[in-house]
C-alpha cells in the first residue's frame, strides 16, 4: 500500500479547520473500532461467536492464580463492553469476581471496595477511568491491564491503586497485547509520544498531540512503512 499524501502549509481557513478536526474525530472513532477488534472480535463483528485469544489467556493466569487464597488480583480495561464479556466468561467458569465502572453509585463502590479489601472476593474487574483515582487497593498484588491507553500514565495512575501507603506485598503487573495489531502500534506510540494526552485523542483538543504521520503510521501495514 502506497500513500501520496500532501500536507498544506499555511493559514488554515475556518472551513478547512473544521474539516481538519472532523477528520480527526471520524479518524479516531474507526481507530476505536480496531482496538475494540484487538480485544474481542465480538465487539465489532455482532456474527462473531468465538471468545477472544485475550479473554482465554486471562482464563489461564486466573485458573493459576486463584489455586492461591491469598492472590487478589484488579483487570482493568478502558472498555466496558469488554469488561461485560470478561464478566460473563468468569461467571461461566464459576470465578467470583466484582465489578466497577464509572456508573457505579458511590455507595456501592465504597462496599466493593471494602469487600476485596476484606478478601471476601479475589478478583475485581475495573474501567481504566474509574479505577485511576480515588481507590485504595493494597489488597492486590496482582494488576492485569487488558487493553494499552493512549496515554501511559493512566495506566500508571490505575496500577497505582495497589501501590498505596499500606501496601506490604510484591505487586505483579501483566499487561495485555494482542500481536500484530492497532496495540503493537500504540506501545510503539508511547516511546515516540510520551506527551499525548487522552483527552487529546478523544477529539477534545484538537490534533495538538497526534499529527497526521502519527495517525498514518497507526493503520500501517510495516512492510509497507518504506513506502510512504
């Protein structure tokens, strides 16, 4: 695949700004679509029946992990589609598991909260945005991160929940990639770009962060990197 794109220098006219931003918004809403493809098919594809390699995976780690009655472990993922089909394949393995998002009364997270401190369930299924500030974990010691966020330093904040004063255990963090694609690309995102930020790339600022080569380089094919 070859791309001959031009970039106009100069003033921009308001009419072409708005072309510039709606560009960015219908660019990002399909990137969307691929990261929702790389965690399960089912979430872009309503024929799709098949659990994701990534939700089987996770089985695997938590058939090992809870042979163990002191591992409590938190799985987040920015998606709470996602987070739903996680739940239901747990259910039907028979793991107990809690779950929080940010339509969660406050209430109701604070006796979550208190019931995987307590131990009284070991794993605890957490929206990125939800789980980045507020909660005091130290009861984990296990984190799994299912999906990579634009921006690194959500994903810290979230991992952090468990990092909290009172924590006296190794904490173990697993994050989730799947191979070959939009993933591999937004990893590669965070050494070039450490600066982007979410709201950026959830169309609210513009293109400030994310310029065209990068948006390009995301939906390339790597064999077809020389040609551009």
């Amino acid at each position: 695949m070859k791309l001959n794109i031009k970039f106009k220098k100069g003033r921009k006219t308001q009419r072409e700004r708005d072309l510039s931003n709606q560009l960015n918004i219908d660019f990002l809403a399909e990137l969307t679509k691929l990261r929702l493809a790389a965690n399960d098919m089912r979430l872009s594809n309503e024929g799709w029946v098949e659990e994701s390699s990534k939700i089987l995976a996770l089985k695997d780690i938590l058939s090992s992990l809870t042979r163990d009655p002191e591992n409590r472990i938190l799985i987040f993922s920015q998606f709470t589609s996602f987070l739903e089909l996680v739940g239901q394949s747990l259910q039907r393995e028979g793991i107990d598991y809690l779950y929080l998002d940010g339509q969660t009364p406050m209430k109701e997270r604070s006796m979550l909260v208190t019931k995987f401190q307590s131990g009284q369930c070991p794993v605890f299924l957490i929206s990125l945005k939800a789980g980045g500030l507020g909660l005091n974990l130290t009861a984990a010691n296990y984190v799994i991160m299912m999906d990579p966020w634009w921006n690194p330093s959500i994903e810290d904040q979230a991992a952090d929940r468990a990092h909290r004063i009172g924590q006296d255990r190794i904490v173990t963090v697993i994050k989730m990639v799947s191979k070959h694609t939009i993933e591999e690309k937004i990893l590669r995102l965070h050494e070039s770009k450490k600066d982007i930020s979410d709201a950026v790339l959830q169309g609210a600022g513009g293109a400030a962060g994310l310029t065209y080569e990068d948006m390009l380089e995301l939906i390339q094919d790597p064999s077809d990197e020389s040609d551009v």
